[in-house]
C-alpha cells in the first residue's frame, strides 16, 4: 500500500467543545503549526465535540490558506450520538446506505472539501449489513467522495465479515503498552495478512493519570537513555511494531507534536522495547 498519511496524524477530537474548545483561528494556527512539523494528516469523526468540531475545523481551513492538497482529512460515521445537535432518543449506531451516504456528504460539507482522503465506520455494529455498506462505499468512490475505506474499533470477525462484500484498506484501533491485548492474540497479524494499516488511538494510554506515576517513575530511566520524554518514548514504542503502526495523536500541544515528528528513526533495543511492555502492562510475558 503505498503512503497516503504523515508518520503520525494529528487526532482533532479534543480541539473543540470536548477538549481545548478552541475556535476556528486558533485551530488555523493549530493547522499551520502541524503542517510546519511534518503533520499533514487530520482524523475526525462527525460526532466530535457533539457534531460541531468539522464544522469549525472546516472555517479553520478557509483562514488557515492552506491548499486542499497539502493535507489529508479521515472523517468516521456510525455512531448516533444524542444531544442538543441531534434528536436521536438513544445512542445506537446506523450503517444503512442512506444514512452513511449522508454522513459523508455532511462532513464534505462542514470540512469544506470536495472529498475526505479516508472515510471509516467508527465502531461495530450487530446490524451491520456488508452488502448496504459496500453499495455506500461503492457509490461514495465512484462520485470521488472518499478515496479510501476503512474501519475503527472492528475485530477480525467484524472486518473479515465486511471484507466479504468491500475492500478494508485500515483498521483505526486502540492500540498502546497499557492496550496491548493486539500483541498476543493475533489481531495485528491478520491486519498485516489481510493488508489492512493500522492507526493507533490513544497512543499514550494512561502514561499521565494520576494513578500512573510509580510506572512513569519505573520509565524515566529508558527514557533517559534514549534522550526522550516519556510520551515520546511510549510513541516510539508504538512505532516500532512491524505492522507500522500510524499514531493518532490526540494533544494540542505544538511543541509535543513537533517533538514527536524526530522518532520513526529511533529504535529500542529488543529488552527495551519489552521493559516499556511489562511497565505499563504490569505483567512479564509468558
């Protein structure tokens, strides 16, 4: 598969009303300083900061001057999310044709773009129809609207199932030393067979809960020898799986994202890597 994304992407759910509510100049700001550090690549999903941070990441585009062509947009459908931005009575997830056909053409719409670089079904559903899916994706493809399809959140029985009747291209998944269950159960390697790239949410875990600091004392040394920060350590960690893992990065931080730009060229060494693992796992491999 060739390269479509930057190393790492820059993960938009916080920059809103869910997190840092930053406004649409700031987030132009946020744009321009990522696009600076190498970040090119953009992950959303239409429910962020209850359905409005695309639209102000979309104003944030027109100010920021950037061309459409020097970055990536990932926007994600599926999930119902009730509020005062939605009427839905309950949270539920829909993959009908007719409403991800929609979702896609609302998020064009508040992004302001003709077409998102990576569109996925943000979690599983127990009334997914493989068959609706691939006619919306076909559809969305054929009219340019989305150039490539993936998933987040799915397992191998949910993507094998959907693989079935459309092409999976990516995977979105949790995914750090503290979420580590990917490691030994298979699921990075029928990624890998079934050549689908995985992105990593939450890269970091819980590196800066209140409850972690003995872990982050027991890292600090690692860290030190490699000349890192923690949180660049745990993202090198992650990029150093074989599958190529692309990190999706949640701060807003400029100085943190750019600092995080300098480490696919870093390795641990093998005891290292695993020292990382039993850390923040707590547990010692078998």
């Amino acid at each position: 598969m060739d390269k479509v994304f930057s190393d790492l992407i820059a993960g938009v759910m916080r920059w809103g009303t869910w997190g840092h509510n930053l406004t649409s100049n700031q987030m132009a700001n946020q744009i321009n300083s990522c696009l600076e550090t190498g970040i090119s690549s953009f992950d959303h999903a239409d429910i962020y900061g209850g359905y409005t941070t695309e639209e102000a990441f979309g104003k944030a585009i027109e100010i920021s001057g950037v061309s459409r062509n020097k970055i990536q947009l990932i926007s994600k459908c599926g999930i119902l999310h009730p509020g005062e931005n939605r009427n839905y009575k309950v949270k539920a997830y829909d993959y009908s044709k007719n409403h991800i056909i929609w979702s896609v053409e609302n998020s064009l719409k508040n992004l302001k773009t003709d077409y998102l670089d990576l569109f996925l079904l943000h979690r599983p559903s127990p009334l997914l129809e493989p068959n609706e899916v691939a006619e919306a994706i076909f559809s969305l493809k054929k009219e340019g609207k989305i150039t490539a399809f993936g998933v987040s959140n799915f397992l191998e029985a949910h993507y094998t199932f959907l693989k079935k009747a459309v092409e999976v291209e990516y995977n979105q998944i949790e995914f750090s030393p503290f979420t580590y269950e990917t490691l030994f159960n298979g699921s990075l390697e029928k990624l890998q067979q079934n050549n689908i790239k995985p992105m990593a949410w939450s890269p970091l875990g819980t590196l800066f809960a209140d409850e972690n600091l003995s872990i982050r004392t027991l890292l600090e040394p690692i860290a030190l020898e490699y000349n890192l920060s923690l949180d660049q350590l745990l993202i090198t960690w992650v990029m150093q799986h074989p599958a190529n893992i692309i990190p999706v990065v949640g701060t807003a931080n400029t100085e943190r994202l750019k600092s995080y730009t300098t480490l696919k060229n870093i390795k641990l060494n093998n005891e290292d890597w695993f020292a990382v693992l039993e850390i923040c796992s707590g547990k010692k491999v078998a």
